[in-house]
C-alpha cells in the first residue's frame, strides 16, 4: 500500500479520537437508534444501511475537498460562509424532521418494486454530507495536512484517493459505534418505550449543531478546548496527588464491582473474559495513579488541545 494512503487512513481513524468530533457522536448516536426502533425496519435490515448512507455522505464532500485542493488549491475558501449557511440550514431542517418528520421523501427510500422499505436513507446521506461540508471551520491539522498532501500529489484521481482513504478511516469508527448502538437497543427490550423522546432529544442536538454550523460558531469549539486544556494543566500542577489519589480511589472501585460481576456471571464464558479483561485495565490504571506513575495533567491537556477533524 502506497504510503501516503496508508498515513490518510489512519489520520481518518485517529481524527474520530478528536474531542472536537464529540458534539457530532450524541446526535448521530441518537438519529441512528431513534430512526431504526420501528419494528417494520427493525426486521428488515436494521441500522446498517443509515450507517453507510452517514459516512458516504461526508466521504463525498471530504472527496469533493479534494478535488478542490488537487485543482483549484483555496479557491474553495472563498464560498466558506455559503457553505456553512447552507450546510447549517440543512442541519437544521434534518434535525426539525427527524422530531416532526415533516419531510415524507427524507424518511424513505423507495426500491425498482416501488414499496417503502427502508427508512432515512436519504436523509442519513443529507446528514453526512451536511455535516462533512458544515464541520470545514472545525477543521483541525489533520484533515488540513490530508488536504495539502492532496494538494500536492501528481493526479487528480491521487488526490481523491487520499481523501476516500482518510473517510473510509473516519467512517470505521462511526460504522462500529453505530453497530453497537443499533445491536444495543435491539437487545434492551425496555429503552423501546423511551425512542420516543430519544427522537426528541437527538432531533434537538442535530438542531444546535446546525445552528453552530449556520453561525460558523464551531471554532470556538477548539478555543473553548484549548482554554480547558490549560486550564487543567495548571490546576493538575497544584493539586496532582489529590487528583491521582481522587482517580485511583474510583479505579479501584470499578473494579470491584467489575470483580463482582465476573463471580455473579462465571458460568457464562462468553461474558467472563470482557469482565476480566475490564478488571485487570482499571485495576492497572488504578496501581499506575496511585503510584503517579501516569502524568494525567499532559495527557488530558494533549487529548483536548487535539483537533484532529
């Protein structure tokens, strides 16, 4: 594999990481497991295709993105504010219908027989698309060092390689996440009464985010980030022992109960090696801040100060 492929894949996997990414996860979360509770659906073919409809959507405007940057360079800067504008509105008005499914078209995919089969594919590939073209004033150095690297490469199909690559990364995480969400709820007979307001609720923060995005408001994500960032650095510098002591108290504490769980559950093998594994990584993590062996305050301040996407 060529390695500039290899380096936009694993930059897409790693930008997942980014806790500027944080404010998308909630909502799509929420709209992948509120738009597949119906039972009809459910029987069908669950959350998959929503799932991929998300990450193709943002893998055709990162795609896009590199076209621009294999050709026309920062041209693209130049319409940053309309796109936002209408990625906002889009956002926006997904989130309205994803509450009051006002829009019938975006709540159903219609196959060659003609029968309504599967819902919100259309509106899962607005979203992803949306999101992918409203999340450009959160950009972060990673997508920035893909998009040159794209910039510089010798063909245009190079440059959009580079960029499918860096959102098949991207994508594996979302994929995965929205899986196990979707295979949670399926399993949890009792949140089915609750999709309801879960609807609600994710409709809700697809709505904030599109007006974060209308307002080109998201790079104060990164401000409010790497305030905190330092914020927590200079408090950890005063107070670490308290804060390693606080943090192993609570490590050790998971573990018990994770202890304890693994003697109520034994007989069931399956389940007895994730709580054991569980246990000995708190009760590691547990030892190392007891100890301060682990410097907490430059991790934390890195993971926040990090804006992969």
């Amino acid at each position: 594999m060529d390695l500039n492929i290899l380096v936009a894949l694993l930059a897409g996997f790693i930008s997942f990481l980014s806790p500027c990414i944080f404010p998308i996860i909630p909502s799509y979360i929420g709209y992948i497991g509120a738009a597949t509770y119906d039972d009809g659906y459910k029987k069908n073919k669950g959350a998959l295709p929503l799932i991929l409809a998300f990450i193709f959507g943002f893998t055709i405007i990162f795609s896009l993105m590199g076209i621009a940057f294999s050709t026309l360079g920062f041209a693209f800067k130049n319409y940053a504010d309309i796109i936002s504008k209408i990625s906002g509105l889009l956002v926006i008005v997904l989130g309205l219908n994803s509450i009051f499914s006002f829009i019938s078209f975006l709540d159903y995919e219609k196959k060659a027989s003609f029968k309504i089969k599967n819902k919100g594919f259309f509106s899962s590939l607005i979203l992803g698309m949306a999101f992918g073209a409203g999340w450009s004033p959160c950009i972060g150095p990673i997508l920035a060092s893909i998009l040159f690297l794209a910039g510089n490469t010798t063909t245009l199909l190079s440059g959009i390689i580079l960029l499918l690559f860096f959102s098949i990364g991207l994508g594996i995480p979302f994929l995965l996440s929205g899986l196990f969400i979707s295979s949670f709820r399926e399993k949890s007979q009792g949140i089915k009464k609750h999709m309801g307001k879960i609807k609600i609720a994710s409709g809700i923060l697809i709505i904030l985010i599109g007006i974060s995005i209308f307002f080109n408001k998201l790079t104060n994500i990164n401000v409010v980030l790497n305030t905190t960032a330092i914020n927590f650095s200079n408090w950890y510098n005063l107070n670490s022992s308290v804060f390693n002591i606080s943090l192993s108290i609570v490590l050790f504490a998971i573990s018990l109960l994770l202890i304890l769980k693994t003697v109520k559950r034994f007989k069931i093998k399956k389940q007895i090696v994730s709580y054991i594994l569980f246990t000995i990584l708190f009760m590691s993590l547990g030892i190392l801040s007891s100890f301060s062996i682990i410097n907490w305050g430059s991790l934390i301040q890195s993971y926040l100060s990090f804006q992969g996407i």
